[in-house]
C-alpha cells in the first residue's frame, strides 16, 4: 500500500494543481488528462447526472495511470461517502461545511474507528481486489485518504478557524460561486468583501497547516488567489477547457482561412 502522493503533497505545503471533470466522465479520460500530469482529478456528484456507477470505473482507470481520483459527493446524507471510498476514490470533497460538528460528522463517516465510523470491506476496488491485512489497510485508509471541506457560505467563512481545525481534515476549499451567492454578490469577485472572507479563509488553513483550495476557471483569477494564500488548485473544469480550447482554435482556422482568401 503506497502513500496518497496529494496527501503527502498537501502536508508539504506547496502548490498542488489539478482539474475537475463533470461532463466526461469516460473511461479514456484518465489517458487524456495523464499527459498534463494533474497532481489529482475531482470528479463531481453533486451539480452532474453522474452516479456512482459512472465514476467508479474511472477511480480504477485513474489508479491504474498514477493519477490521484477525488469524488465531490453531493452532502453528507446517504452513505456517499463509504461508497466512493470503496469505489476506490482517494479522497472526498464535502459541500457546505457550516461548522465544526458538520466537520466531525464529515470525518467521521470517512475515517474507520477509532477516529471514525466507517464499516471495513476488503476485496473491493479501494483494495485492488486483494485481501490486505484488515488492521494495516484500515490504518492506511485512515493515514492516506484526502478530505476536503468547502466553505460556500457567510457561516462557513465565520467557523473556517474551527472547521480547518477539526482533526482528518486536510483541506478548506472555497466553493468560490456559491460563497458570493451567500453574500449577496454573486459573480463579483473583486468585491472587497469577497476578497477578504477569501483572505480568512486562506489564513485559516495557513494557521492550522492546512490547505488552502480553490478552483479557479481563469489564469487571471488563479494568479489574484494564489496571492491570496490559495495553493490547491483545481484549474477550471472538463466543459469550460474544451470550450475555450475549440473556440480559440475554430477561430483561428477561421482566421488563416480569410488570409488564405484575401491573397487569392
């Protein structure tokens, strides 16, 4: 059992950089991000159609090409976390985390006791499909598995001191669209009032030695975060890279094109 290298890239303190898939979710798409070399693939359950029917294969395909899968499951209801865990995701993001206890609950439900409640099956996809020694996987799991909070509201920026706090988590993430929605300034990122609950949430983590993340869908934004304090990365998403990639591109075959025309 090898260590999760994101979670030991986490507790370095450096920049991690990675990228979030929500539309294809296909087996090939772990061969066609591997070249980038992503420190970690997040894959979302809770804005998609995805199930963990989909997703599950490609935590496998994403294992078996050295990439490091995460899962956003769609809140703490259900038994989502476990599930992707045995699935063979190597850590979960966690929407809306208000407070310490959501934290714990969160913790908790991913961790095996003592330090949570998480039942242990063995032969699954998380184990490869061998039989580890029950009690070193289960210490593995509880040492290696990358939990991941968001703080998407004004209460989660109040409590982020204790949320970033709570023992087993590894990172604060600032869901940075539905946290402007809570303050009544959706979309407006240069806001002062934005930029300093970011701030607090970035010196949260750096207070408690824990990463600061974010998901940025444009360099510019991902240098005004990275000033910031933010080092967990995810850079943009799926739709919005292949978007603006075939819109520059059409463009400028469009553009030889005319030139091509206009010296005929």
């Amino acid at each position: 059992m090898e260590p999760n290298p994101l979670k030991q890239a986490i507790s370095r303190g450096g920049l991690v950089v990675g990228h979030c898939v929500m539309e294809f979710c296909l087996p090939g798409i772990a061969r066609i991000v591997q070249p980038a070399a992503p420190d970690f693939v997040l894959f979302d359950l809770e804005h998609t159609r995805h199930s963990l029917e989909t997703l599950g294969p490609l935590f496998l395909a994403c294992r078996a090409t050295g990439l490091v899968p995460l899962v956003r499951v769609p809140g703490p209801q259900g038994h989502f976390i476990p599930r992707c865990l045995d699935q063979g995701a190597l850590g979960v993001m966690m929407p809306n985390v208000e407070t310490a206890e959501a934290a714990r609950a969160f913790v908790a439900a991913a961790k095996y006791p003592p330090e949570g409640r998480r039942g242990l099956g063995l032969l699954g996809a998380h184990t490869g499909y061998s039989a580890p020694d029950p009690a070193a996987y289960a210490r593995w799991a509880n040492e290696q598995i990358v939990l991941i909070a968001q703080i998407e509201s004004v209460a989660g920026v109040a409590n982020v001191a204790e949320i970033v706090g709570t023992p087993g988590i590894d990172v604060a993430w600032v869901g940075h669209n539905d946290l402007s929605l809570s303050m009544g300034i959706v979309g407006q990122y240069e806001d002062e009032r934005y930029i300093s609950a970011l701030r607090r949430v970035a010196e949260a983590c750096r207070q408690a030695g824990k990463g600061a993340g974010i998901q940025p869908g444009s360099l510019s934004l991902a240098k005004r975060w990275l000033a910031l304090g933010y080092n967990v990365l995810s850079f943009s998403i799926d739709i919005a890279v292949y978007q603006r990639a075939l819109t520059e591109s059409l463009a400028a075959v469009r553009a030889l094109g005319a030139g091509a025309a206009r010296r005929s």
